[in-house]
C-alpha cells in the first residue's frame, strides 16, 4: 500500500497480503473505538500504542526529535537510501568536526542503545571509527561505529561486495553503559570531535535504560568460570561451556554464565538444562559461529547437527553476540536453533550479529520466548520451522532484520496452535514484519510492525514456500502497522 510521505502513519493491520481464496477461515478482529485509538496515535513512537507491542525496559528517542545542528534527513521510504531505512523514516546526519545529537532523557539511564549508520569501505568489509559521548556536557569517552555487519549488495540473498550495486541494510546498533546513572532530564550528546574519522554518522535513534546491576550467582548453580572459563580476555571458552553443561546435568543444578565477555566459537547443545546469566547487559557470549542449540540441529551446508528434540531448556539473562557478515542459507549461523520444546523458555536474551535469531526446527511442541530483544540479524528475526505446536512468543522486540520478523514457516509438516502477541518489529529490511506461512490455528494479536521495506507488508498469511496449506482458523487480531508496505519500485521492486 502507498502512504502519506509525511507522516508515520498507524494503521489497523488486516488483510494487507492476505490470501483469502486459500484459507478455511481467517479472523481478523477490530476493538471497539479502535480507529480513533488508531487515531490518536499517529506518527507515535511503536513502543507507546496502548496494550499494544512489547512491554519494554528502555525509552527510546528517535534522533529527529532531539536537539541538534546535524542535517534532518527525510522522510522517505526507498530502500537502499538512509531515510527510507530509519525508523520512523527520518534520521540525522553528521559531516563534520562540532556536529552533534543531544538527547534530553526522560526517564534516569545509564546506557544506550544506539542505531546508526556509517559508509561502508574496504571493498565492503567495513570501517570503524568512534563517534565521542558526552554525558551532561562532560565528554567521557566514545562509542565505536562500524560498517562490518551492515551494507548488503545485490538481489537475494545478497553479497558483501559493493560491485554488486543496489546496496541495503545500512544501518547497526552498538551499545554501552555509562558507569553512572543519569537522572532524567540529562543530556546524552553524540557529537564528531577531531579523531573521529568516518566520512558520516547518520543517528536514527537511541535506546536509553536504567540497567539493573549485574545479578549474583544463584546458590545450586555451576559456573563456566568452574570449569576453565575466562572472561574478557578473548581466549576460547568453548570447553569449559560443554564442562559446565554436563556438570549441571549430572547434578540436577543450573548453569551460571558471570558477568564478562566469554568468548565461545561453536553451538553449545542445550537439552534439560538452565543456563542463566547475570542480565545480558552483564553477560556475554561472543564469536564466530557462536550459538545455543538444541538437539535436532540440522546440517550446516551438509556437514554435522543431530536428531532429537530438547527438553525443560532455560536459556536466561545473557547475550549472545555473533560474527556473521554474510548470509549463508544452508549455513547454521543462528543465535539459538535447534528443537527446544517440553516446557523450554527462552527470556531475557540479547541476541546481535547472527544470520537468525531464534531458527528452530520441529516438529516439537511447548515452548515460551519472551522479553528478548533481538537485532541486526541477516535473516529472518525467528522462525518456527515446521511441525512447531503451542509456542508462545510474547514481548519480545526485533529491530533490523533483513527477512521476516516472526515467521511460521509449515514446511510440509504444519505448525499449529502458537500464539505471537505483545511483539514489535521495527524495520525489518526485507519481507514481512510478521508472516504466517501454511499451517493451522495460529494467532498474532496485539503486536506492532513498523517501517517494513522491500516485498512485504506488515502481515503476511499464505501458502507459500512449500508449506502446508491453511486450515483451522488464522487469527490476526488488534495490530499495529506502522508504515507497513514497501515503497520500493526502482531499487529491488516490489
Ligand atoms: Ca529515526
Ligand atoms: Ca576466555
């Protein structure tokens, strides 16, 4: 659908890409007095739609709205272009010594999460350059940019190699702690001082939260740092990981993750086993080909996985921060994959720079993913992969994705009976915000999609993909798309 330039624009989410002719039933419900709710919230932010998205622990201020001598840039809606990528379609950017964004807080923080974008460079490899961070006036250090994981080139699935043109995905997300906690009405200035090198920094927005303290260590828990782990000094952890894990099996306790930066180069196998960590603020796990698996893990490119399906899995409070800058279809470079069903709850994740978020592959049944916050992946955000039953996912945020945000994806075996409600998912780079593929007696009720891109809508419900056809009854009820469509027709067509 085509919309207005101008304005960020709610809209009821219903049939948008709906393939009625090949559905046994679809519901689509509006609320009482929904249109002038709907109304009264245009051009808002997608975390403040009452009852409505992920219940989130942040404030997020978008960078158009804040003080600064940068240049406005947008609205505007093409992909491939810094305006048509950001949330809410506009950004800011910064060419120059003394060029600054200052956010006013709101609430007390003492973090940001902060989207940008800086140019690309070394035949696509990327460049990094710092971008200087003052706190109440006082400059007191910097954050680090990098083009690394972002710019894609090409149609599907895309390449990291600019001579392929039509370039996307322009934008990451980095994110830091203040070591102090500002009260509200402080001022969080991203300015370019001298040293501070990229050629541009456009600013989309920031996410500012008041973290918790980093948890204490469960009593009845094994730590990694029992078993030969270290933190922060880059050396590999893997054995120590798989050490706790069989530790805490044998012995009927859960495994503890510190705070730290771990760094783990392999899928760890997760099956009857908490792993907790002590907030993902706190909490790290990083590296190349870095991931949690249950059992059930599929082949990477024909090599390697396993059969069966996980059981009474907790995946808690840690981050799980990958190295993928290349998308690789039959390649297992996902956070968190595998079957995990029988009761497993995955919450309180932060999951970065993988080809998925979560790729879990049935048929398995029971499982719960709440309150994570997953971003700058290469594919899709999730996707409940064939034969997937009674999946809850609630409160959960994705934010530049370059697939689908949610997906169901009944390859020849339907999933069924899973519930998507209280997401949001805000500029998916590609397809759909939320997509329902085959399957039956699924529900997506009360999220909120945001600035979709390139072909796609915010909802999507067919048969495609090889998937079971619909049957049952498809539920979409009391969603929010904001800016949903895509507005595409003279880079990658829609
Ligand atoms: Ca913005
Ligand atoms: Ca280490």
């Amino acid at each position: 659908m085509r919309v207005n330039p101008t304005l960020r624009r709610p809209l009821a989410l219903g049939a948008a890409a709906v393939a009625t002719s090949l559905l046994t039933a679809l519901t689509i419900a509006a609320a009482p007095g929904e249109v002038a709710a709907e109304a009264a919230a245009a051009a808002t932010s997608p975390f403040e739609i009452p009852g409505r998205g992920a219940d989130v622990p942040f404030v997020e201020h978008e960078a158009e709205t804040a003080a600064t001598n940068g240049t406005k840039i947008g609205p505007g809606r093409r992909q491939g272009t810094l305006e048509g990528e950001a949330s809410g379609r506009r950004a800011v950017t910064l060419i120059g010594q003394g060029k600054y964004v200052e956010f006013t807080l709101t609430e007390p923080a003492n973090s940001i999460d902060l989207r940008y974008s800086v140019p690309d460079g070394n035949g696509g490899a990327g460049i990094t350059a710092p971008l200087s961070l003052y706190l109440d006036g006082t400059k007191t250090g910097s954050l680090t940019l990098t083009s690394k994981y972002a710019w894609r080139y090409g149609g599907y699935p895309y390449a990291n190699d600019p001579n392929q043109g039509k370039p996307h995905h322009l934008y990451d997300s980095t994110r830091a702690l203040f070591g102090r906690t500002l009260a509200a009405g402080s001022k969080v200035k991203l300015q370019v001082d001298a040293g501070d090198t990229a050629p541009s920094y456009t600013i989309d927005l920031a996410d500012f939260e008041l973290v918790a303290p980093a948890a204490t260590r469960p009593a009845n828990s094994v730590s990694v740092t029992d078993h030969g782990a270290t933190p922060n000094d880059g050396t590999n952890d893997n054995a120590a990981f798989d050490a706790a894990i069989a530790a805490a099996k044998s012995s009927g306790r859960e495994v503890w993750i510190p705070a730290g930066r771990f760094t783990v180069t392999k899928h760890v196998t997760v099956d009857q086993v908490t792993v907790r960590g002590a907030g993902h603020w706190h909490s790290v796990v990083t590296g190349d080909r870095v991931g949690f698996y249950g059992l059930g893990e599929p082949s990477s490119c024909g090599q390697g996985g396993n059969s069966g399906v996980s059981t009474r899995v907790g995946l808690h409070d840690f981050a799980i921060i990958g190295e993928v800058t290349n998308r690789v279809d039959c390649d297992q470079t996902n956070a968190i994959g595998g079957a995990l069903g029988g009761g497993s709850v995955i919450s309180g994740m932060f999951l970065q720079h993988t080809k998925v978020g979560l790729w879990l592959d049935g048929p398995f049944s029971g499982l719960t993913i709440r309150h994570n916050k997953v971003v700058d992946q290469l594919a899709d955000g999730m996707n409940l992969h064939r034969g997937i039953s009674d999946v809850l996912i609630e409160h959960n945020l994705f934010r530049n994705i370059s697939d689908d945000g949610i997906a169901f994806w009944s390859e020849h075996q339907a999933d069924h009976g899973n519930t998507i409600r209280r997401n949001t998912v805000v500029v998916p780079m590609k397809a759909n915000g939320i997509a329902i593929y085959g399957g039956r007696d699924n529900v997506a009720t009360e999220n909120v999609v945001a600035d979709t891109q390139d072909q796609g809508g915010g909802i999507h419900v067919g048969n495609r993909f090889s998937s079971v056809p619909l049957s049952g009854t498809t539920t979409l009820s009391k969603n929010t798309g904001l800016d949903p469509g895509c507005w595409t027709p003279d880079t990658l067509g829609c």
